[in-house]
C-alpha cells in the first residue's frame, strides 16, 4: 500500500484534504495531509517563511516513511513538491502536480506572475491583499468562491472559503533550487483543471509544457478538486498508485 503525503496551496491548511483523506485510507493507503509553516495550525511566524522551509519540514515528514512516498502538491504547493523532490529524490516515487505550479530552476511563483501578467489579471492574484510589512497576503471569501471553488457545491464553497487563511508571502517569493541530478529524476504526473479560475488552464499548460511530465491527467472542475471532485481526484490518485508498485 501507498503513503500519499498531501501539501496544500496558498491560504490553505491540513483540511483542505478532508474530504480525499478518508476515500485514500479506504483504499488501504496511508494519507498524511500536511499543515505548512505559518499555514493551517502552524504558528510560525510569517517573516520566516521560505519554499525551502516548507520543503525541509515536507522532507522530515517523509522520512520516517518505510517506502517512497507519492507526493500531491496542490496550487502553490507544486513548488513545495518539487523543492522537496530536490531534497529527497530517493524517498519519493511520484510528484503529483494537482492543478500547480510547476516552475524552473531560479523562479518563484511571483517571478512566474510577473512573466504571464496578461493572463493573471482577472484570476486569483488580482483578488490578493497584503499586510502593511508584506509578510502576508489574503483573498476575501466571495472572490475565493468565485476562483477557487466555483465548480463546488455551494455550501461547501461558502464553507471553504471561510477556513481561509492569511498566507506567508516568503512560501510564493522563494526561488526554487532545483537540478536535473535529483529533481529531474523523480517521476511527474501534471492533473490539469479545465474550469479553473484561479490557475487558469492555458497557464497550466504553459508550466507543463516548459517543464513536461510523464503523464498529463485531467479533471473537469474548479481549482479544489479535492473538494468540488473528491471521488474523481481519488481514483486517479489511486490509478497512479497503482502504476508505481
């Protein structure tokens, strides 16, 4: 059985997976959703937050595991997924890229705004608010719903929406550090979103196709899957389990 070690995006927590967790453990797997520095429960301070930081403490996760792990970033947490791939290529048999950023060598998540701005100005980013220091960001409820969760029920959107919190600017302005000799050898598997308003689809197709992967999958839902899709999103996880025993 496969351990699925879940890393959730910007302004989320562990219980962005609440509804995935329970469909994977079914199957006879493990799932360990993850609470980043300065996210969800986590108190870090806001100031101190790094990509590398939310990889090392990703990375002393899954070392305690007893086989790889297959590793599912979502949105923000794609950098989170391959930042740690670099740390530690041999604990990890497959990168799941849930509608994420798959970025290069030398770049942030903003360094990749600044260079796609035409197709970010009516998606998340320009919804986004920040404290006066710039340590955090925010995106109000009703424009998560819209964005995030707009292929979701309703009431669940609304529910989401509200768990939100403000996110550590360092986790999306940190420059990856990645090389072909540990990145670049663990396997990749890019789940695209056709409905999303967040990521738009042309932006993900523009990630995966400058840095390709194995295997494109696709969903035809909002930007949370996890929540608007569940069952969808585990049985593909599940079929791509099964592709690595």
């Amino acid at each position: 059985m496969a351990t699925f070690v879940l890393v959730h995006g910007a302004w989320q927590g562990a219980w962005a997976w609440s509804r995935l967790v329970p469909l994977l453990e079914a199957a006879g797997h493990t799932a360990i959703a993850v609470d980043l520095p300065g996210n969800g429960n986590d108190d870090t301070p806001p100031g101190d937050v790094t990509t590398m930081m939310y990889a090392e403490h990703v990375a002393s996760l899954i070392d305690g595991a007893t086989s790889p792990v297959i590793l599912v970033g979502h949105s923000m947490g794609g950098t989170v997924a391959a930042q740690t791939s670099e740390l530690r290529p041999d604990k990890i048999a497959l990168a799941i890229y849930l509608c994420a950023f798959l970025l290069p060598d030398g770049e942030s998540i903003v360094d990749f705004y600044d260079r796609a701005w035409e197709d970010w100005m009516t998606g998340a980013h320009a919804r986004v608010s920040y404290s006066d220091d710039g340590h955090l960001s925010m995106i109000d409820p009703s424009s998560a719903v819209d964005v995030f969760y707009n292929t979701a029920d309703p009431a669940d959107a609304k529910a989401a929406a509200s768990q939100l919190t403000p996110q550590p600017e360092g986790g999306r302005r940190s420059k990856l550090q990645l090389s072909d000799g540990n990145f670049g050898r663990v396997p990749r598997v890019y789940i695209e979103t056709l409905q999303d308003r967040s990521v738009f689809n042309e932006l993900q197709k523009r990630m995966y196709t400058e840095t390709p992967c194995g295997t494109l999958l696709t969903l035809d839902t909002d930007h949370a899957p996890q929540l608007s899709a569940p069952d969808d999103l585990a049985r593909m996880l599940l079929d791509a389990a099964a592709l690595q025993r």
